[in-house]
C-alpha cells in the first residue's frame, strides 16, 4: 500500500514537472509577443517568427508520448487504459493555466523589455499592457490548444488520410491563429510605437 | 442481496441512425455475463456507456451504484476496459506499465510482471509496434493488473491465436474467482462466451430480445451458435 501510494506520488510529481515544462514551453511564442511588441520590426517578421514558435510546438505535440507533456496528451477518455482521472477538468484547468501562464510572461517580457529600454517604472500603464497584450495572447493560447486537439485525434481510431488531414487542419488553423494574434497586435500597438520612445534593442 | 455491480434502467442512447435500448440490465458480483448479438446491434456501445464514454439520451446506468459519467475517478479505479478499437498511449510498454502503475493504488506489480511474462510481451517494444494479438494481451495486462472490480471485455479473441485465447480464458477465470468481480464479455466466438458465461444478453438491432441463464437460455442439446441461428429465422 505505501509503495502504491509512492508510486502515485511519484508518477504525479514527474507528470506535473514534465507538464510545467511543457507549459513553458508553450508560453515561449508570447515571450517573443511580449519582446517584439517593443520593437519595430515589420510585422511580417513577428507574424513569421509567432507562426514559427507555434508550428514548432505543434510538432512537440504531434510527438504523443504521453510523458512529454500536455500537447502529447491524447483525450484520456478515448485511450486505454481508462486512467482514473477527470478529462474534461484537467484539459479546462490546463487550457486556463496556459492561458494565465502566457499572458503573465507576455507581461513580464513586455516589462522587462521596457526596463532594458530605459523606461522609468513610473510610465507603465498596465491598462496599456492588458489592451495590448489580451487579445494577442488570448488568440494565441486558442491557437496553441489545437496541437493537444491534432494529438488526440490522431491517437484515435481514424484513418492516416484522416489524420494527416486533421494534422494540416490543425497546422493551419496554428498558423492561421498565430497571424490573426500577430494582425491584432501590430493595430493595436501602432498608436503605442509613439509611448515607446526608445526601440528594441536599445541604441 | 449482493448489490449489483452495473444496473442499467430505461437506457436510451442514439448515435446518428442507430439507437440502443436496454430496460432493465444487472451484473452482479462473481459471474460472467455475455453480450452477444450480430454486427452493428449495440454491443460495443452498451459496454462503452457502461464505462462512461457515451453520454445517455435516457434512463441511467450505475457502476458500483455511482453515475461513470459524474464519477469518473472512483468509477475508473475498479473498471477495466479492453477493446482492440481503443488505442493505448504510445510509449513502450515497460515505460507505459510504470505510468499507469501509479495511477491505481490498488495496482499489482507482481501481478504486471507476471502477465508481462506469460503473454510474452517485449516490454522494450512500442505500443504501437506490436502485432494485433500482443496488443490484445497488452490492453489485458493494463486491465487486468490493478485487480478491477468490473473488467469489460470488446472482442477480447481478436488477433489472439489458440494459446492466447486460452490464456484470456484463464484470466477471465482468475478475475472473477473472489466472487467479488464480475466480467462483461462481448464477442462474437460464440464458444468462447457460451464456456465462460453465466447469464447472456442477446442484442439486435439495438434492442434486448432475450437476457438470462445461458443454460435456460440455449439448452442442453444445442450450442449457442446454433441457438442464435434459430433465433434469427424469420
């Protein structure tokens, strides 16, 4: 019973380590939101390098090995063994934690990129922050869910054209997202390029 | 009274064109139940919704007297699944039992190890890189190893030659030797099912056309193959 009880422990420590880097890993693009936001680079680039992190990640997910964190993770429900945990809770908490965690570092990197630029703190405007940086992120946390999504389904029982087809579907919708995230971002911040007096990387 | 292991009441489930009926169905502990019936009737799906992958349209369907749909934790420590169908994750399989080990604090290392061995399973391999008949025995292993209360079994002969079956014979056996388990096995070797089963819940089309003792059910001078067969002329 101990060692059952350890086991379970342990396998929950290793599956919440190798998920807090998965989500880490996840929040990667929104550090380059967060960056490139303070910079002037052509929103082409940052729409490229946003579609980029994004596709990278959903080649992460397409991994599906279960250890390798949340995009790995075929729906628990349609794969055996029926593991004896709640599905849709820990794919709604996953989904907000990715959510709060990639806007948090959005923040932080937008901060850190303000400090670096000489900002003083007294010009933050964290309404500034929250309108600029929500819908990006919000945008791209949706795109980055669709790799778990592409994952689970091709762990299922459906045929390979079906699942390269949900695969492309699921890259493009990635991308597609990562470019409405990028569009929405670059508008939004054109008035703010002006706050921003100074660029990234600083003079 | 045993209380009953799984009790289905008024079930009602559609699933585009096809729709299930099952009034009034009960496992109870310590027997082997055998759902048989043509392709397409509704087996697969009445053992789903008894695992709480199908949400119900009608009536209900309690597993260990809790809802599998709202439960799904306290369901899912004492139920076992095996369908070939159902994919495993995707890892080898030494890695893939460590995993789910922890899972289940009623799970059986001895036991894991044991069934590993008899089976024959190369615990190096990927899951996926196995022929049809190991990953049958694979998906036993993983339900078999945390000493379920409840072990539903979808087509558990596909892809196993005669010393698998036999094998799944014995372990179905052991399952339910206790008298505290019950098995639910759908398959189409009728043989198989007519040995290992108690009671049969015959489907078609959906619907229960005949449920009780397989020996009051099939008789003495025929087999069920042959039972089933006359029970399908017009």
């Amino acid at each position: 019973m101990i060692g059952a009880v350890g086991r379970h422990a342990g396998v929950t420590a290793i599956w919440t380590l190798r998920r807090t880097s998965a989500l880490l890993l996840a929040a990667s693009p929104i550090v380059v939101v967060g960056v490139m936001s303070q910079s002037e680079l052509p929103g082409a680039a940052f729409a490229c390098l946003c579609s980029l992190a994004a596709v990278l990640t959903a080649a992460v997910g397409s991994l599906n090995e279960p250890a390798r964190g949340i995009f790995s993770q075929p729906s628990l429900t349609r794969v055996l063994p029926l593991l004896p945990v709640r599905d849709d809770a820990r794919d709604t908490v996953t989904a907000l934690t990715a959510w709060i965690l990639s806007l948090g570092v959005a923040v932080v990197a937008w901060q850190v990129a303000a400090l670096v630029d000489g900002f003083a703190p007294a010009s933050w405007e964290w309404g500034w922050g929250v309108q600029h940086l929500t819908v990006p992120t919000l945008l791209l946390a949706a795109g980055l869910q669709l790799p778990g999504w592409a994952a689970g389904v091709r762990a299922s029982s459906v045929s390979s054209a079906g699942r390269y087809a949900v695969l492309l579907l699921a890259a493009a919708a990635t991308i597609g997202c990562a470019g409405i995230a990028s569009t929405a971002c670059t508008r939004t911040s054109a008035g703010s390029f002006a706050l921003a007096s100074a660029s990234w990387p600083p003079r | 009274m045993t209380d009953p292991l799984v009790r289905v009441e008024g079930l009602q489930l559609r699933r585009g064109s096809f729709e299930l009926n099952v009034p009034t169905w009960e496992v109870t502990p310590g027997e082997v139940v055998g759902v048989v019936g043509p392709n397409g009737a509704g087996k697969t799906t009445l053992l789903e919704a008894i695992a709480g992958l199908l949400p119900l349209d009608q009536g209900s369907v309690r597993v260990f007297g809790l809802d599998p749909r709202a439960e799904p934790v306290a369901v899912r420590q004492r139920l076992g699944l095996v369908a070939i169908a159902t994919p495993v994750f995707d890892v080898r399989i030494g890695e893939l039992i460590r995993i789910v080990s922890g899972y289940y604090p009623t799970w059986d290392g001895a036991l894991a190890a044991e069934l590993a061995d008899t089976f024959g399973l190369d615990l190096r391999k990927r899951a996926s890189k196995i022929s049809t008949g190991q990953g049958m025995r694979l998906r036993l292993l993983l339900a078999l190893a945390f000493r379920p209360q409840l072990l539903l079994l979808d087509e558990p002969t596909t892809g196993l030659d005669l010393v698998g079956r036999r094998q799944l014979m014995d372990a179905i056996g052991r399952a339910v030797e206790s008298g505290e388990s019950a098995v639910v096995l759908s398959s189409h070797r009728l043989g198989d099912v007519e040995r290992l089963s108690e009671r049969l819940l015959v489907i078609e089309e959906g619907s229960v056309v005949r449920h009780g003792g397989t020996d009051e059910l099939v008789g003495d001078d025929r087999t069920l193959e042959e039972a089933m067969t006359s029970w399908a002329a017009p």
